[in-house]
C-alpha cells in the first residue's frame, strides 16, 4: 500500500493521453494538424478523419531505446498485450478495444502482413526490430473497407526506415540490461542488442541495409512456485533488411524491399512447468516492389510482395515419453493496385483492387495440414470518397467486397464524420463519429485442420460505432475522449464440448480518455484511461483488464537531456479454468490488478552524434502475475549508447 500511495500521489495530477513518450512544448506532435497515412493509404491531416489514429514517430521510437516494438504499444490508449511483461521465448497477443489478437491487422510498408502457419493466423511482432522502423500508426477501429480481412478492432501500420538524402549516413546502436524476476535478481547482463544501419542516396538510386542482433537469457519462462530452480529459457534473434529505389523521373519512382527475421528460443511445458528439451525457432522472408507513378490530378501505385513464415518446434511428449518435431510453414502473396484521383482541392476518389493468396502446410505427429489443400485467395474491389469542405467538415465513406474462393462473397463498408467546431487561433476543437464494419476469415487451420478442423464455418463479423472529440488548447492542453461499441457475430472459438472451431459471439464496449498538460517548457504530464466491457463466450482468455491506466511525467531540464517516469496500473484479469489446470474445472481465475513503474533517460552530446541512454523497468521490483503460470519481470536495467554518422 505504501508503493502504491508514492505512486499514485506523485502522479495524481496526471490527466490521461494517449502519448508517453518525451516531447518538448514547441515540438506539439499530437496536434490536429499531424499528418497520418492509415486512415485513406494517402497523406491525410489528422483533422479531417473521424477515427482515432495514435502515431508514434521517430522521436518518440528514440525516446524509448532499448524498448520493443510490443512494450511501445502497451502504453497505448485501448491496447493491452498478454505476456508483455514475461520472459521474451513466450509469444504476445495484443487486444484493442476489448477484441483478440486475430482482430488486429499489421502493415509493414503497406504491406499487411499474417502468418498463414498459425491458428489465428495472427503476426508475430517480435519478428520486429525497433531499430529499423521509421513510425508506427494504430487506426482504432474497424478498418476492413481499405485493408480487409482481419482488421476488425484495429490496424497497426509500421513504417520502415527509409534513405537519407545525404550520400552515405548511419547508425550503430548497442546495449547491455538485466532480465531478472523479482525473487530472483542475478544481475548478469543477459540481455544484449546490436543494430547497423546504412543508407544513402547517389543520383537516382537510393539505399539502405539494416541489420540487428538480440540474445536475451535469464530466467524461465514458466514460474517455480516451489524452492525448485528452474532452468533458463533464452531468446536469440536476428533482423536484416534492405531497400532500394530509383527515381526514374519526376513522376515515376521504383521501390523495393528484401526483409528477413529470425529467433530461436526455448520454451516450457506449460504453467508452473519446466522443461530442459523444449526449442522451438520461427523465421520470416519477406520481397516487394512497388512502383508509383504521379499524374496531374491523382497518384497510381502498385505494391506487390510475398511472404513466408515457417515455424518449428521440437517438444517433449511426457505421455510417449519422446521428443516430438513440428513444421509449421506460411505462405502469402499480395497484389494491391491502388489509384487516387483529386477531383477538386476537396474531393477524392481512392479505389484499389486487392489479391491475394494464402496456403498452409503443417507436419506434426498427429498428421498433416497439405498446401494443395490449406489454401484460398480473394479478389477484393474497394473504393472510398474523401470529402473536406471549407467549414470544418470532412467525411470518408467507402465499401469493400471481398470474393473469398471459400466462403463466397462478403461486403463491408464504412463512413466516417469530422466537424472543426473550433478552430481559433492556437485552439482547436474537433468533434468525431464513425460507423464501420469488418470481417475476419477463418484461418486455413480452422478450416482444414483434420483433428479440429471445421470447413462450415462462417467469417466473423463485427460492426463498430465511435464518437468523441478532441481538443487542442495553445499546446498547453491536449484532450481526447472517446466511446466505442463493437457488436460481433460469428466469432471463431473452440469449442471444447466438441473438439472443434465453431461460432460463438463477442461484444464489447467502453471509452478511452487521454490527455497531455504542458505546465512549462521542460515539464509534461500526460497519462491515458480505457474500461472496457465485454460480453464474450467462456472461452475468450485473453486476459483483458476492464480497467487500464497508464500515466507518464516527461521532464526536459535542458536541452540534450530527457527523463520520464512511465507508471501502469491494471485491473483484475479474468480466465476461464475449463479443465482445472489451475484450480477448480468450470470456474474462473481471477488475476489481481498490478502495478509498474519504469524510468528512462537519454542524454546527446555533440549535437545528435552520439546519445546515452539508460532504463530501469518494474522500478519497485513488483512480483505479480502476468500470464497465469508464467515469470513476470522484475526490477531489470538496461545501458545503451548510439552512434549516428
């Protein structure tokens, strides 16, 4: 209690936001005026869009070295992942508004991106390196009218790194921190990072080759609730990416990208399980090209890329008492033809034709998943008006039909409504509203899979409503308030009555408040609030709070030096014990709220040539639980130094 009153005083004047991360008052990044990509696939002002888009730019990815992409978003308004906090081996999910993991759509570049091999077929943003994105934009909402099949809660659209305009220019970064439980504090360095990158532009031709290194080790990923030391699990990952392009000419511009991520891990056997002979490694492979071409009036591009995710696993089987070996392999291939024509300085037409083709091939010891089969492709028409008048008001309405070879044809829409109530001098006051709606296809798992497989499901189906406003007050006041209801229908769940994927339903509801005071020029306060209420089949786990409250103080007492202290506090998390793995079958487990506190800092000499930086997590060395059975980090610290050249 006494941790929990310094905390809650010290930051009690906090008002909520959205935005964690150090910025100075002139700098006003989250202004109406920011520009945004995700709500149109087109620059658009953030003022004429009735979604809620967070961005996380540059700065603010440097403000938080040492960090993953996954802890980044955590502190986010909306978002909450299972298993941020435990050991690296274990996978993430992240939830948006109350929805599963699946309903979130990640873009790379544009690109949206899946893993066909798994169940959900959601993407695994450890295969990510911080160091080699650019930015980062989270559309709340459903968005499956410009981007499709499985953005139904919200999309996630990375960035990657561009070239520079100087000839040759780069960075080299690199770390040391601790990974540690908080029983268990060993203070080893055992948590190491490398990135590379090297870019630049020679006449037409531009450039750029990133590539990173990680190795964390430790802890184990499963908890010993005994005096029993279990083994450590490690983590080993590598990045590399190159692009290149070349400007043809003023209206006609090449662009390609070769992507390639690997890790290799250990893993346990299952809560409060260890185990000495679980590996597993995961590796993705990703090629695109994209040529765009602008015209008088509008802007044609065409992004083509295929992807490939392959996963194996090697597990003990304690009931045949062998080591047993799993491939998983995923592949995607991606046709995206999109044109956007200006009829006016006020009125544009986007329309895009969308392929695409997925297949799964799964060899495990209990049988196979054949490509020839585990496959399917759509064909996808879509088109959205952007209207932005000169009296403060922009609508977006647009639909998509998506021709699924499976499951037939599916239409989804959306219309979107911004009004400038105030717009007078440095304030600024901006009222929303938005109704759309999304589907998700079944993965090629769920449909085919010869065990659970089921071949009569239906593609969920959600229909999503938001309002709320937002006001800017002469960069002194930022405030963002806004309420969401999600009706879903025909959610993928397993039913384990049957052994089998059917239908069940999922709704939810709530609202986010955010806000960001800047009292002086080197003070801000911000912090962020989400409840949300979910009515769900018993068999949604996903550890989601109803309550979430995230506030940060960012202090810049001159100007090569930052600090912030970032404090979480997050509500009871309820799980379903079907089959009293963790207690008594039928009934649930209930996970009590938890509280953090972080601290980071960065200090620049000679000009942005060379910064320091330094983290503490988990400052007051918290022991609670994250993911039922797991470890969950403790009070860890990480150094790092960056070199740009």
């Amino acid at each position: 209690m006494k941790k929990q009153f310094i905390i809650v005083g010290a930051l009690a004047c906090s008002f909520v936001s959205t935005n964690l991360f150090a910025q100075k008052q002139k700098e006003n990044v989250e202004t109406l005026k920011e520009v945004v990509v995700t709500a149109t696939k087109f620059n658009l002002k953030k003022e004429n869009t009735g979604k809620v888009i967070h961005k996380i730019t540059q700065e603010m990815l440097l403000q938080n070295s040492g960090k993953t992409v996954i802890e980044i978003l955590n502190n986010l308004a909306g978002i909450d992942v299972k298993g941020v906090n435990t050991n690296p081996s274990e996978p993430r999910s992240i939830n948006i508004r109350g929805g599963r993991a699946r309903q979130v759509l990640v873009l790379i570049d544009g690109v949206p991106v899946t893993d066909q091999s798994a169940i959900n077929q959601e993407f695994d943003l450890r295969l990510l390196a911080v160091n080699q994105i650019e930015s980062i934009e989270v559309l709340k909402g459903a968005s499956s009218t410009l981007y499709g099949s499985g953005a139904a809660t919200a999309v996630i659209s990375i960035t990657l790194k561009k070239a520079s305009l100087d000839k040759v220019s780069g960075s080299f970064e690199t770390s040391l921190g601790t990974n540690n439980t908080a029983n268990s504090p060993n203070g080893s360095l055992s948590d190491r990072n490398q990135n590379l990158n090297v870019n630049g532009t020679l006449g037409k031709i531009n450039f750029l080759g990133s590539f990173s290194l990680t190795g964390v080790n430790g802890i184990s990923s499963a908890k010993s609730i005994t005096n029993t030391a279990f083994e450590t699990d490690a983590f080993y990952s590598k990045n590399a990416l190159v692009k290149l392009g070349y400007k043809v000419n003023e209206k006609l511009t090449l662009e390609t990208f070769l992507n390639y991520d690997e890790f290799d891990y250990d893993f346990d056997a299952g809560a409060f399980a260890d185990s000495k002979v679980n590996t597993g490694s995961q590796e993705q492979f990703r090629v695109g090209f994209k040529p765009t071409y602008t015209y008088n009036k509008g802007q044609l591009y065409l992004l083509a890329s295929a992807n490939v995710v392959e996963r194996d696993l090697s597990q003990f089987n304690s009931f045949a008492c062998v080591l047993q070996d799993y491939e998983f392999v995923g592949r995607s291939v991606n046709v995206d033809l999109v044109n956007r024509y200006e009829f006016t300085e006020q009125l544009q037409l986007i329309t895009g034709l969308n392929y695409q083709i997925h297949s799964n091939n799964t060899i495990t010891p209990f049988g196979k998943i054949e490509k020839g089969l585990a496959n399917f492709n759509t064909v996808d028409p879509y088109a959205s008006l952007v209207y932005i008048s000169d009296f403060g008001v922009s609508v977006n309405v647009g639909g998509r039909l998506n021709m699924h070879n499976v499951y037939g044809n599916h239409f989804v829409y959306d219309a979107n409504l911004a009004y400038a109530l105030l717009n007078i001098n440095d304030t600024a006051l901006k009222l929303f509203s938005s109704f759309s709606t999304a589907f998700i296809a079944p993965s090629l798992y769920q449909l085919y899979d010869g065990f659970s497989g089921n071949i009569d499901l239906n593609p969920e189906s959600n229909k999503t409503f938001e309002a709320g406003f937002d006001l800017n007050f002469k960069d002194w006041l930022q405030l963002e308030t806004v309420y969401f209801n999600r009706k879903e229908t025909d959610a993928i769940i397993y039913d384990a009555s049957t052994f089998k994927y059917g239908n069940g339903s999922s709704d939810a509801n709530g609202f986010e408040v955010s806000a960001k005071v800047v009292p002086t020029s080197f003070l801000a306060i911000n912090a962020s609030f989400t409840y949300t209420d979910r009515d769900v089949t018993e068999d949604f786990n996903d550890y989601i709070p109803e309550n979430k409250l995230v506030a940060g103080l960012d202090i810049t007492p001159f100007e090569n030096a930052f600090f912030n202290f970032t404090y979480r506090n997050v509500g009871e998390r309820t799980i379903f014990d079907r089959y009293g793995s963790f207690g008594i079958a039928g009934q649930d487990v209930v996970l009590e709220n938890y509280q953090v506190l972080d601290f980071m800092t960065n200090y620049k000499v000679l000009g942005d040539t060379v910064t320091f930086f330094a983290a503490v997590t988990n400052l007051l060395n918290e022991d609670y639980d994250d993911v039922f059975g797991y470890a969950t980090r403790g009070r860890n610290y990480k150094l790092g130094v960056r070199l740009q050249f």
